[in-house]
C-alpha cells in the first residue's frame, strides 16, 4: 500500500496535476499507513479529494520528472477526469494541432522516434496566452500532431467555435514548422470524443472508416462535414452495408484530423464514428504481381535498375577515384623478397619503368615461367606509385563470378554486385511468378564495373601532360593471373565471354582512347601468342611483351650466401647448380636448411620430390593420382585420352639431360620426337613440364603478331630478330630431376624398354600396311587380261618390296635390342632376388 501511494504521488505530479513542491512534501512527510488503509477502505466520496485533477496548480514550473512512458503505464489524457457536462458548461475545449511530427507510415519507420522533441514551449508560444490558458498537452507522435486542452479566460464571452476560428487565424498568421513538416502547423476543434490509444498496430493512413449510430447521413452531408480537414478524393459506399462509408483523403493529415476531431461527434441523433481504416500495402502489391506480371514486374525491374544507375554509379566511381588517388601499396610483399637480388634485374625494371612513365599507346603482356619473381618485379616498380590498380586473381578465383567480386574488391567498386545481387535475390524470392528477374549477367556485371572505371580514369586523362613523350604517373591497370584463371575454367563458354569482356575494355583504354596501360601478368607460355590472335580479332593494334627470365647463377648463389652466411661454399655451389636462379625454389632450399635440413640432403630431397611429381604427371606411374575416368553414357566410365605418350616425354627428357646446350630446337623435337604432334608437344609445355623460348638468355620487348613470330629488341645490342624457339627443362631442378631419372638404371631400362617397344609396334603397322597393299596388288594382277601384271603394278610392287625390306632389317634390329633390354632387366630381377634371399636368411640366422 506504501508503494502504491508512492506512485499516485508520482502519477499526479507527472501530469502537474500536483506541484513539485507537494509532491516532495508528501514523499517526505506522508500520513501513516494506517490511516492511508482508512482512507481507501472509506466511501469513494472520502477518496475523491486525493485523485481530484488540481487545475489551478501553475504550469509555469517546469516537473523535475520524466514523462512515464505508456509502454509501461498508461496515463489517460488530461480531460477524462472531467466529465463531459462539466467541459459543456466551462469554456474549455480541445484542439487539434498537426505537422508537428513526421506522419508513421508503417510499424518500422523511425523518423517519430528521432524527431520526438520536446514542443511544448514552442506550441504554447502560438497561443495568446493573456486570452488562452494551456491545461494539458497530450502528444500523438505517430499521427504527427497533439491534442491542446485549454481554457478561454478573455475578458470578452465568445462561443467557443468563434475562439478556435480566432486561433486558426492567428495560426495562419504565424505559419511556423515543426520538425522538418512540409507543412506549417493549423489547429481545428475537437467536437467528439478523441480516443487516444498506444495500440502499436494502429498506423494512421489517408484512409477513414466511418459508421453511423442511431441513423443516417447524406453523402453531401458528409462531404460538408470532412471537406475543412482536408482534399477528398472519394467517398465509396459498400454494397449491402447500411451506415458505413469509407472517405478516401489526398493526404494522411486531413483523415487525421477528421478522426481526432470527430470520433464519437454527435450531430443531432447521428453518432459519427471513425477509424482508420488499415491498408495492406505487400498483400496489395502482391495482389497485383498475380493480376499482372507481365505489367508489374518489367516496371519493377525497370525502377531498380533506374534506382542504381542514379544511386549506385556515383557512388561507385567516387571509390574508384579515391583508390586511385592512394599510392599503391604491395599487401602480397614477402619478407624475403626485400633480400632478392635485384641488381641482376636492373636492366628489367628500368625497362619497365620507362614503359609505364610514357604515354599508353599498347597493351602490355609480362611473361615468364613461374616461380621466376615477375609479378614481385612489377610490384617493385609500381610500389608508392598513384593511379595503380591491381587485379591479383592468383588466389581464390576459380570462376566468372569469383573474378567480378574480386575485381570488384581490387579497383573500389563499391556497393558490389554482391550486395545488389544479394538484394536481387530477396526480391525474385518475395515475388512467386519472378524467376531470375533481378539477377543480372556476369557479362552486364563488367559492362557496369568497366563502365565505371572509365569515368575515373577519363578525369585523371584530363590531367595528363601535352607532351606524350615526358614522363608522368600514368594509370596502369594490372591482371595478375587472369589468363590462368580463364584457361583453368571448367565452363569453357563463361571463359570465352570473360576473355571477349576483358580483352575488348583493355583494347578501349590502353589503345583506343589511352588513358591507362593495361598490364597481363601470366605464366602461361603461349600467352602472349593467344592474347595477340584475340587483340587481333578485335581489331586491336600492337602487343608489348616483357619477358622475364631466372636470375643468373651468380647472383643466385649470391642470394643463398646472403641467406646462409655459415654455410659451407662447397655445398652451397652444388645447391646452386641443382636449383640455378628460380627465385620460388631458391626459397624452398632456404626453409628447408632453416629447419635444420643439411644443404646437400635438402637439394636431393627436393630433386626426389621433382622426380616424384614427373613419374606422376608425365608418365603416370603413381597410384595415388589415377587419372579422372570420363562417363560416357552408352560406353559407360572410359579413361581419359592421354594428352602424349610415355615413349614421347621420356624421349624428350633423355634428349635434354644428354645435350650440353640445355635446350633442343622446338623442330627438332616436333619432327623427330613427336612426329609432327604439336598438340602433344604443347601439352607438355603448358603443364609446366618443358619451357618454350627464344634462343636468348637476356631480357627482351618483344611485339607479337597473330603468326606467332616474335621480334626481339635485345639491350645494349643492335636490334635483331629471332625466329628460333628452343625447349628446355621448365626449370634448372626440373633438368636436375630429368639427369636423376635418366641416371637410374631400373627406371631407365624400364622406359628405354617401352620406348622400343612403342617403336616395334609402329614399325610393325607399317609393315602390315604394307603387307595389306601388297595383297590388294595380286589381287588386281590375277584379274588382268592372260594373267599379265601392267607396268604400274609392277613398280608399285617393287616399291613396297623395298620398303618392305627395310622395314624388316629395322625391326630385326628393335627386336634385336629390345631382347637385350629385356634380358639387362630380368638380371636386375634376378640381382634382386639373390640379395631379397640373402637378406631374408640373414633375418633367419638372427632370429635363431
């Protein structure tokens, strides 16, 4: 009872119905609890006193109290203490005031909850307060506006309506805005009974639901009774609904102010109710997504699409230019690549800097085989430099969507389509009869970003020198791995489209318009060839190519001395003949020496692991990597064709490991090795396999065409050309690894076994060919006329009989020395055997 009485206290001054200074002398001093218990268990006369509103209390003193909120307890409005004959006979009223607040328009607008500020002094200040007395202000947050509880104190009697005409004027005059309200704040008189609520689900809409009770009215009746609140757009009438209208508004603030002013209004024996009436704005849309699709959803699609144009693009190109605009930092920098020698490369990377400094007139390809510090070289010169985006699809790219979201990451294009897509997705799940309607292609999704692009990189074009020829920080944009991507991708289709995409915006950029050098860095060996024959199908010009090669083995075996300072030099110059200037392997030897590794063992280990990875992927001899079967639906699962044979890769690596020059003419092998199965032989080149390149050991521009042929311009020499492509090891461990394998007696008596086997079946389809022909040849001299063979046939014969001669002499000697072979290994069986024996009776002897 104690509490309660407390909070009493506390609702009566919350309301200043009782003064701050009662109620902290009522808290202090309050009566006794038992005569409280009296009081309350007394007649309802004895009580009244107690809750009775105290309207003269000054409002002038501000309450030290907050406002409790409804949400926990509800506080009736000022008024409803007062019955309604006493508020008839004084000169009190109520008014309604709008625009003072944002309007809710649905359950999670926010703007009421940001703009709910105090008005009170501010409202007040709008009343003739010598003619005017505020008694109470009850606020409507969400219906934008608040109920006025006065009292008329002029000097001059006036009927009430004739006092709220005056205000209305006076509010007129004044014409003063609330809270950002579009409109300025007009007051009407309440001549109902307002019924104010805290119902959450109640919105206020333009919408009203009006019944009548105890009889009828006429619609121009009505529309008189409504028309000052605010434009009328209709007054509908239900069918088979006596007394009940719906009165469709302009604008929610004139339905507004006709419910607060006239729910509960009687007009003769007419009783107006009114209420809102709710609108279900998703089950309309719905509605009409269902009645029409083919209306609405182009319309939607159209909106959205209108929305990021003027939206998104703005602020997209605003984060390209503010990437731009930062120098370019290197986030992929190893530690160990600070150590790298690069005064071997000097000539490399003032080539490249002299490159990027001059005005874009190409686009540019860096080749070079993988491992060697290419990509490091050109972050070496692009480093603190502006106007630099770099696209590394090295890493997690594996597909067309993935390279848009990363490319999208590299140059600032942001919002994402990830993020629109995301929005796209909601939409075309929301809408049932929508399939894929808000979900654009990967092909629009670059046409958009490379759009964009060329805004910013347009403006930093405007800032560029006159002069082509002097030097300034062009923008440069580089794709790091791309061309891998593309040839590594499953869906062929996606990467022809993707390629088409790029290669059409880079030929746009670099030599169409030249605004900014476009940069390929790939490992791929035919590069440059295959991006040449699609510049050249696109009508583009000229392809600069920069190729780098491995550092010098000087400089290498200088990197492994400055990384191993202890080490011994003998066993650091075997290591650097083994590995040679591979900047990846170099680094590999240093781990492993870190770990605790012995020199000489970690560069045989790692010769071993190379050898492994041969016997795996060139000949196929290792069980843990069976080749993928290809399902065939009528032949069932059947092997995938071989891209070469066992006796061509080991043919080539016998060639290589025995030749003093360390490479072999491209020709020498395409005819000799592969007989002219160039795809074979471009397979192996492109898994890394074998190298192809010029017979050249320097850095080179070179400029290639669709043909394939390459100019090289050589440094410090007069400029020559060179058509001679050479093939070599992929790298100095790869030569390394081909000298081992060719060394091992087993492994090369086995292959040399299947190399003249391979031989001897090819030598003996020849042979019966030839055999074939021979027999159709009886055949046609048999059916000559008296048994006579014609003069044709008779050369024919002679030819072959030669060559079936031949053919005979060089299979007796393959046979010959496959037999050898064949004998050479079952020795080594039978050598092994003897020693398994040996080895076992020995255990046996122990064990006894």
């Amino acid at each position: 009872l104690r509490s309660h009485y407390m909070s009493v206290l506390l609702r009566l001054a919350q309301r200043r119905i009782l003064s701050p200074s009662s109620y902290l002398s009522n808290l202090s001093h309050y009566r006794p609890l038992h005569t409280f218990v009296r009081q309350l268990s007394s007649s309802s006369a004895y009580v009244k006193p107690l809750f009775r509103p105290r309207l003269s209390t000054p409002l002038s003193r501000p309450c030290p109290l907050p406002l409790a909120p409804r949400r926990f307890a509800y506080v009736p409005p000022v008024w409803e203490p007062m019955d309604a004959k006493t508020l008839a006979k004084s000169n009190s009223g109520i008014l309604w005031v709008n625009n003072l607040y944002p309007i809710k328009i649905h359950r999670f607008d926010i703007r009421s909850l940001v703009f709910s500020l105090p008005i009170d002094e501010k409202l007040k200040n709008m009343f003739p307060l010598e003619e005017i007395k505020i008694l109470g202000i009850e606020a409507r947050v969400k219906e934008g506006g608040a109920y006025v509880f006065f009292d008329y104190t002029g000097p001059i009697q006036k009927p009430l309506s004739e006092v709220v005409d005056d205000l209305y004027v006076n509010f007129r005059e004044q014409n003063k805005y609330f809270h950002l309200a579009w409109k300025p704040a007009r007051c009407y008189l309440v001549v109902g009974k307002p019924y104010v609520d805290d119902l959450r689900s109640r919105i206020p809409t333009s919408i009203l639901r009006i019944t009548f009770k105890g009889g009828d009215m006429l619609q121009d009746d009505m529309f008189r009774l409504l028309r000052k609140y605010g434009q009328i757009f209709d007054i509908v009438a239900p069918k088979d609904t006596k007394g009940k209208y719906y009165v469709y508004f302009e604008r929610p603030e004139g339905a507004i102010a006709a419910r607060n002013c006239l729910h509960n209004a009687k007009i003769g024996e007419v009783t107006i109710l009114v209420d809102y009436k709710s609108v279900q704005r998703l089950g309309y849309i719905m509605e009409q997504f269902k009645d029409h699709p083919r209306i609405m959803i182009p319309l939607v699609a159209f909106l959205f699409t209108i929305g990021t144009v003027l939206l998104f693009d703005p602020l997209r190109s605003y984060f390209i230019k503010r990437k731009m605009n930062k120098p370019y930092i290197d986030t992929h920098q190893d530690s160990n690549s600070m150590f790298m020698p690069w005064e071997p490369r000097q000539g490399e990377e003032q080539a490249l800097r002299d490159h990027v400094d001059m005005h874009p007139r190409s686009i540019s390809v860096l080749t070079g085989p993988k491992g060697c510090g290419k990509s490091a070289l050109l972050q070496r010169v692009l480093r603190g430099r502006p106007n630099t985006l770099y696209v590394d699809c090295s890493q997690d790219v594996t597909t067309d969507e993935d390279f848009v979201e990363h490319l999208s990451r590299s140059i600032g294009f942001f919002p994402s389509f990830g993020i629109v897509s995301s929005g796209g997705n909601f939409l075309d799940a929301l809408l049932p009869t929508t399939k894929n309607a808000f979900t654009s292609t990967v092909h629009s999704q670059l046409e958009s970003m490379f759009k964009c692009l060329d805004k910013a990189l347009d403006e930093k074009a405007n800032h560029y020198p006159i002069n082509p020829h002097e030097p300034h920080p062009y923008s440069i944009v580089v794709f790091d791995g791309l061309l891998g991507v593309i040839r590594g991708m499953d869906d062929k289709e996606s990467a022809a489209m993707l390629l088409d995409g790029v290669v059409t915006w880079a030929i746009s950029a670099a030599q169409r318009r030249a605004v900014a050098h476009v940069f390929f860095v790939s490992s791929d060996q035919f590069a440059a060839v295959s991006l040449a024959k699609h510049i050249d199908q696109k009508g583009g010009g000229k392809l600069e190519v920069f190729q780098v090669e491995d550092i010098p083995l000087e400089s290498g075996l200088e990197y492994l001395e400055h990384g191993l300072p202890g080490a011994n030099k003998t066993d650091l110059h075997y290591a650097a003949s083994k590995i040679g200037g591979r900047f990846d392997d170099m680094e590999t030897f240093l781990q492993k020496v870190y770990s605790g590794m012995p020199p000489r063992e970690a560069v045989d280990q790692m010769i071993a692991q190379t050898v492994r990875d041969l016997r795996s992927e060139g000949f196929d001899l290792a069980h843990a990597t069976a080749p993928v079967p290809v399902v065939d639906p009528k032949k069932g699962a059947v092997p995938p064709p071989p891209k070469w044979t066992r006796a061509q890769i080991w043919e080539t690596i016998r060639r290589l490991s025995l030749t003093e020059a360390d490479t072999i003419g491209y020709d020498e092998l395409l005819f000799n090795v592969f007989m002219g199965d160039s795809a074979a032989l471009n397979a192996l080149i492109t898994s890394n396999l074998l190298r192809l390149h010029t017979n050249t050991d320097q850095f080179h521009s070179s400029r290639y065409t669709s043909s394939g042929m390459q100019q090289t311009l050589p440094q410090n020499k007069p400029p020559t050309i060179s058509t001679e492509l050479v093939v070599s090891a992929f790298s100095p461990l790869h030569r390394a690894a081909f000298q081992e394998m060719v060394t091992d007696p087993i492994l090369s008596l086995g292959m040399n076994i299947i190399v003249k086997k391979t031989q001897l079946d090819e030598e003996m389809s020849k042979l019966v060919k030839i055999e074939d022909e021979l027999v159709k040849l009886k055949d046609i001299s048999s059916a000559g006329v008296l048994g006579s063979e014609p003069a044709s046939v008779s050369k024919r014969r002679a030819l072959l009989e030669e060559k079936m001669r031949d053919l005979a002499i060089k299979i007796e000697g393959i046979d010959r020395s496959l037999k050898e072979m064949v004998k050479r290994q079952q020795d080594y069986t039978t050598q092994f055997e003897n020693r398994a024996a040996v080895a076992q009776r020995s255990r046996s002897t122990v064990t006894a």
